[in-house]
C-alpha cells in the first residue's frame, strides 16, 4: 500500500472541485466516506468513487459509507431499496431465532449487492450498542435489541453477509453508545454505570465480535473509565478497555471528529485522537477549512495501524458468489413468512 495519511474525508458534493481534487492528491487520506448530499444518479455515484480513488493512487483505497437500513441509510430508492430498521430484525429473531439471523446476514448481503455496483467498499455496520430503558434515540431502532447476546449474535450475521459481498464491516461504537443519554452529534453524553454493569452489558458484543476488521469508537464519557475525556481521546478506554479488555485488534477510526461531543478546534482534536490511540481520524462533512486542518495534525499510517489497516483490506474482493435475486427473494419471503 503506498503511503496514506491516518484519514478518512468526506467531499461536499456529488462530484470533486478542482480545489478537492488537489488537496487529496497532495494530502493522501487513506479512505473517504460519502453521505447523502454526495449521491446523485448512478452513473454520478460511480463517477465520485473512481475520481476519489483516482487522487491518491490506490484502486484498493476504502470508500465508507452508512448503510444500515431505516433512518440510516445513505442510498435510497430507486438505487437501492428501502431496508428495515436492526429492530426490525431483532423482532424477527425474537419470534423465529435462526429466521432472524438468516435476515441479518441476508441484508447485509443485499446492502454489498448495492454498495458495490457503485465501487464502495466498507460500510459502518454492524451497530452493537445495546439501548438501556430511557436513553437517548440516537441509537433507538438502529440497534438489534436490548439484550447482548442477541446483539452480538445479529450483528455477526450481518458482518459476515457484507464480508461474503466483499465490503468491509465497521462495528460502532466503541466501547457502546446504548447507555447515553445525549445525542453525541449535538453534546457529549456522560455515562455513569460502574465497570461491572458496562462489562455485561455495553462491552459484551464488542468483545465478542473482536476480530472484525475495523471499528469506530464512541464520543462517550464513561466516568467509570475516564471522567475527563470520551473514550475517542482517551487513552484509557483505547488502550485498557478496546484494545485490552475487549481485545480488539483491527483498525479503529474514530467517530466524526466535527461532531459537537468532542472540545477543542480541528488541530486540538485531531492531535487528541491520534494521541489516545485511534489509528485514523475520520472528518466527515466536506469543509475545506476543517479538513486542512485535520490534514495538518494527521501523522501517516505506520506500525501497527498500518499493519490493522493492510489486513483489513486484503479482506477485499472475496465475494462469495451469490445469487442475488434469489437473495432478494429468501429476504422477503422471510418476513412475511412471520407476519
């Protein structure tokens, strides 16, 4: 792989500006994630990938995006279908166990049916945060249900149908976002809950789906862990709690650094990311200001995150072989088979 900055941009629109274009060709992120303002026809889509691509040299660079299905879903109809929420599945699971984990990997599935027709690569998915009664609906139907067993199990189907597609899973968000009681776009939730409970509950799946590839943490205060700083920029949660005790050894990017939990201006944070131990810095909304910023603190991939990075990509290009209308088709019958 030649050499990346510890970096994932976003871009602001559909296609790249002249201004884009050079900054990335001179600043080397090492992936980029689109949303939805960046998807327009088809043709459009598969456009901004290959110019993404095509401005740091790497036909293998990962091209993120957030297809969950629900509310999260960046590509809608008619270029993608419209998927059920993961409670939706859980629901499933809950009536008929081995039907609802068929339909979480089946949809995974589909969605790298869908990503990759475009060339996107990765997709932040699966969700394991595990909702506690009364917490913030940020996460709310975007998770499996609130047992973590049942979580862990789900999400496992679903990163195994995006990796039989040959896409890339990112489970989030570490070490679990279920408990807060803020959306950590807007402020910085605080969570209270001792050691134990967190080990039971809000670790469980992480630690149980530690070998997955890639990982995003949680803007997150666990005051149990580190009352000062969220578990993106805490040394303590990265290095005792992730890598330690859940033993998670993949890539972990952060969350969106331009997302209003974290304090500090673009440098500061950035510098705070990498400092804590995330092995990438991901800056999602487009703004060029922003991102020079974020590009001027960002170290290049080297060491061990280089080493999490290249093995998460020679996961790429393993399709399994599927047929796809038949998938559509197994997907459907399986929810109104339960009706």
């Amino acid at each position: 792989m030649s050499e990346s900055k510890a970096i994932i941009f976003g871009c602001a629109g559909k296609s790249l500006t002249d201004e884009e274009r050079g900054f990335f060709r001179g600043e080397k992120p090492w992936g980029f994630i689109l949303f939805a303002r960046n998807i327009g026809e088809a043709g459009e889509i598969r456009d901004l990938v290959a110019e993404l691509r095509e401005t740091v040299g790497r036909e293998d660079a990962p091209v993120f995006i957030d297809q969950e299905g629900g509310r999260v879903q960046r590509i809608r109809a008619p270029l993608a279908p419209s998927y059920p929420t993961a409670a939706a599945l859980g629901e499933l699971h809950r009536r008929d166990t081995q039907a609802g984990l068929r339909a979480a990997w089946l949809m995974s599935r589909l969605h790298a049916f869908d990503l990759m027709r475009f060339g996107i690569n990765a997709d932040c998915l699966p969700v394991l945060d595990v909702p506690v009664e009364g917490a913030h609906d940020v996460i709310g139907n975007r998770a499996y249900a609130k047992v973590p067993g049942v979580v862990a199990e789900m999400g496992r189907a679903a990163a195994d149908g995006l990796v039989a597609g040959g896409v890339l899973p990112v489970m989030k968000h570490m070490p679990g976002h279920g408990r807060a009681f803020a959306d950590s776009h807007l402020s910085l939730p605080v969570v209270d809950a001792g050691l134990d409970e967190l080990r039971a509950h809000d670790f469980a799946p992480f630690k149980t789906l530690s070998d997955l590839p890639m990982g995003m943490t949680a803007h997150v205060v666990y005051t149990a862990l580190d009352a000062q700083n969220p578990a993106t920029t805490s040394a303590k949660v990265i290095g005792e709690i992730i890598r330690g005790e859940i033993g998670f050894d993949g890539l972990l990017m952060s969350d969106d650094v331009s997302m209003k939990a974290l304090s500090g201006d673009f440098r500061q944070k950035t510098r705070a990311i990498l400092a804590a131990g995330c092995d990438v810095v991901l800056h999602c909304n487009g703004v060029m200001d922003e991102m020079r910023a974020v590009a001027g603190e960002a170290s290049v991939l080297a060491g061990p995150s280089l080493e999490r990075a290249e093995r998460a990509l020679s996961l790429l290009g393993r399709q399994d072989g599927a047929d796809e209308t038949a998938a559509r088709e197994e997907f459907a019958a399986l929810f109104e088979a339960v009706a």
